[in-house]
C-alpha cells in the first residue's frame, strides 16, 4: 500500500476520523460558502447540530444544477488569491462546471492518485505513460502528479496521436499505461495490426478509467497490450481521477474508495433514501478533506453499488464498475438500458468484435434504438452472418427483454477512441 496507515485504518477508526472530519467540514462550509449556508438554514440546520458521519444525510443534497449556477466561482471556499489550480469539464451543453484548488487540495489530488497507482501495480522506479488528455481535463495533470509523488518517471503524452503513442511504448518501454479503457483497445488493435511483438513493449500494467468499461474491454486489453488492467474512477467535481482503485491482485471485486477523503453513500434515484451494501443507485460522494471547492453530498448521477470486501487488503469500502451514468441511461418501452449491458452480452459472441454503438432514434412518437457491432476479421457466409445476428438479438431479448434490431457492421467502421472518452450511443433523434 502506498500510505497502509490510512488505506489500512480499522473501521472503527475511520468512521471516528470521517466524524470528525464531516463536523469540521460543515462548520467550514457554512462559514465559507453562502450557498451552503443558505441551505443549511433553509433545512433549519446549524453544523454544531451534527455528531457523526452518521447524520450525514441530514446535509443537503449538491448538484451538478447548483456548480452551474454558482459558475464559476460561487462555490469556492477560499478568497481567489489562495487558488494554485483551476479545472473544468465541458458540459454538453453551456457553460463548463468548474473545481479550484489550493496548495493544500493538490498535495491531496497526488496523493489518492499514488495510492491509486501503487493499487492498480506501479511503483517507484517504473515508467508510466502517461495517455490521458492534459488541460482542463482532470486526468493527465492529476495521474501525472499521482505518478511523480510514487516516485514514478512520467511520460507526459496526453491523448492522441496514435502513431506517435506507439513509437514511445516501444522505444520508452515503459511499465505503466494510463489511458481510457476505449483508447487502449485503439492502441491493442494497432499493435495487433502494424504486427508489434508482445517483446516490444514492456508493459505491465494499465489504469483504466473516465468511462464506464466492462470484463469483455478488460479482456481484450490484457490480451492485446500484456498488461493488467485496472479501474480507476474519479470526477472533476470531486478531485478529478483517484477517488477510487481496483486492486491488481483483487481485480473483478470493485474499486476502493478512498474514504478518508471521499465519503460515499448510495441513494435511490427516486427517493433520494439511502440504500444499503450490494444495491445499485446513486453514487453521493461528500469531500471530507478538500479545501478550495469542498461538496456536501454531490450527487454524481452514476450508477453502481458498494460493498465491503473483507477478504481485501484495505478497509475502505469497493464500488462496483460503473454501469452507466443516469444520464446515459435510455428507457426504451419503459426498460432501462445502459449500454455495458449489451457489451456482456456482446462479449459471449466470439465471432463479433467488443466494438458498438446504441443507436436512438424517433419512430413515430417513440424512441427506438438499435445495435451496432462489428464482425471480426474472418468472412462469414449470408446464413452465418444470419445466424449471428438472429442469436445476438435473442440474448437482448433473453437478457434484458427487448426487441432491439442488430446491424453487422464490417470491421474497422465503428468510431474508435482518438485518446479520449468514447460515446457508446449514437443519438440521432436531435440531430435527424
Ligand atoms: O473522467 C476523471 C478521471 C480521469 C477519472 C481519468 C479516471 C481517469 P470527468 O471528466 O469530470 O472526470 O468525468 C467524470 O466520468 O462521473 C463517470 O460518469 C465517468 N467515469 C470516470 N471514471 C470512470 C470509471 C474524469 N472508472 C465522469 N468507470 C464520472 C466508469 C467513469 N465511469
């Protein structure tokens, strides 16, 4: 473990540290920030009303909604002089939302970034490329700092460029790759194509995250790339990338979340009521120990589950992968389907390729969507290719119980990561 005392904290302890922390942190904000203050009065709540991370649900609720409004510094808890760094993500539409940091919030954000990846297998003295976009974009600057307070060499490539990419793995031979999961399959099919060797790369292990993946991605990339693939999740919101890490020796079971930072609860997208271990809702992840832009509850709109996993080598609790973000989401004739949800199933056809696209569209008044996926390289016969398509279509219907049309694409036609986040779904019923 990168920090064992805290990442091995017993849990008594924690809950007795995330106590304390929750307390100094409401009185912080409602000092700091007249939103939060105005919301606690609103809900007739004063911070000196709360004993324990046990009433953390007597805190409002933030959302994305509440960062746009405040844009773009209305949140923040310090005076403008003290921010050292200012990040944004694009929204799809408008204004970015916007996260500051001080001093204090970046030795943070290298921290949970090399505990990170020490979990996910690098340490010091390793190489590690570095494929995430740097910018205003979270992940390149914050693994990148993760990687140098390991004590790791970084080689700051950012996204894109494949050609390039490809020349530095072989001539760097770096251990390490950080990249988003659809960006190593991109750069797994080029090694495949240009006829690289397995001795030409030295790669041990990947971080993989940004977007949601799945086992059939992680399967394809440990092949095409001889590495160990990994998890990692974060959000700008929070702190960018390291809010959580899957263990390279526990892969499969969830990703810690570092929770001596990042309290998470688990709430019913409906309700709003908390659920308890193993059940899938609302990720809420409340920052106990940031500074510039602190967030009470910040509904994060992905959906997955937590769990305690006492065969780990840490205390913190595991979050399953992300099936989706809620806004991902698509209810078709009243079903919820996200798009990994067909990516496991697409995974037990050996004959297609991990690469698809949901496609939506407007018949009539209705939505109506469609897969599509590739074939491999080997050519099918017309009955064959019938086959395949009638036998996907019924494991949709088996699976999730829908009536979903299956288009064979041929290989290479669906978009590939260029080096970042990739859209699964093709919505074309803004758009015609
Ligand atoms: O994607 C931070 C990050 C950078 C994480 C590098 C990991 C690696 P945003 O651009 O603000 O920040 O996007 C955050 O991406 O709410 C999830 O919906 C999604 N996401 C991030 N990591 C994962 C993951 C960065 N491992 C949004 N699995 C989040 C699934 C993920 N979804």
């Amino acid at each position: 473990m990168f920090n064992p005392d805290m990442e091995g904290l017993p849990l008594e302890k924690l809950r007795k540290l995330q106590s304390e922390r929750l307390i100094a942190l409401a009185h912080y904000v409602y000092e700091r920030v007249p939103f939060y203050r105005e919301r606690f009065e609103q809900q007739g709540l004063h911070p000196s009303m709360l004993r324990g991370i046990a009433d953390i649900a007597r805190l409002p609720i933030t959302y994305k909604t509440d960062l746009r409004d405040q844009y773009p510094f209305g949140l923040s808890a310090v005076p403008e002089d003290q921010i050292r760094r200012i990040h944004a993500s694009s929204g799809t539409t408008g204004k970015p939302t916007v996260v500051v940091y001080t001093a204090e919030d970046l030795e943070l954000f290298a921290e949970v970034n090399a505990r990170s990846l020490y979990a996910g297998g690098a340490r010091p003295g390793m190489k590690m490329h570095n494929a995430y976009g740097y910018g205003l974009f979270t992940g390149g600057l914050g693994i990148h700092a993760g990687a140098e307070r390991l004590g790791m060499a970084v080689v700051p490539v950012s996204g894109g460029m494949t050609d390039r990419q490809l020349m530095l793995l072989q001539d760097f031979r770096p251990e390490v790759i950080c990249c988003t999961p659809s960006y190593a399959q991109t750069l797994a099919e080029e090694v495949d194509k240009r006829g690289i060797g397995r001795g030409a790369l030295n790669l041990k292990f990947g971080v993989l995250g940004a977007e949601p993946w799945t086992e059939t991605v992680r399967a394809d990339v440990e092949a095409g790339l001889g590495l160990v693939a990994t998890n990692i999740y974060g959000l700008s919101e929070i702190i960018g990338p390291g809010v959580a890490q899957e263990d390279w020796e526990e892969r499969g079971s969830g990703s810690y979340i570092w929770e001596d930072h990042f309290f998470p609860e688990i709430l019913d997208p409906d309700t709003c009521e908390p659920l308890p271990e193993g059940h899938d809702g609302v990720l809420v992840l409340t920052t106990l120990t940031k500074k510039g832009m602190p967030l009470l509850r910040y509904w994060t709109n992905d959906i997955c589950s937590l769990s305690y996993d006492k065969g780990g080598k840490r205390t913190h609790i595991k979050m399953s992968a992300i099936k989706g973000r809620a806004d991902d989401m698509l209810i078709i004739r009243g079903v919820n389907l996200f798009p990994t949800q067909v990516e496991v199933l697409i995974r037990d056809i050996p004959e297609l390729e991990p690469h698809y696209q949901l496609v939506v569209s407007k018949k009539g008044a209705l939505d109506r969507v469609d897969v599509r996926v590739e074939m491999g390289d080997t050519p099918l016969e017309i009955t064959q290719l019938e086959g395949l398509r009638a036998h996907l279509m019924q494991k949709i219907r088996d699976n999730i119980g829908l009536h979903i049309d299956v288009e064979l694409m041929p290989p290479g036609s669906i978009p590939r990561s260029e080096g970042g986040k990739l859209s699964r779904i093709l919505d074309l019923r803004r758009n015609g």
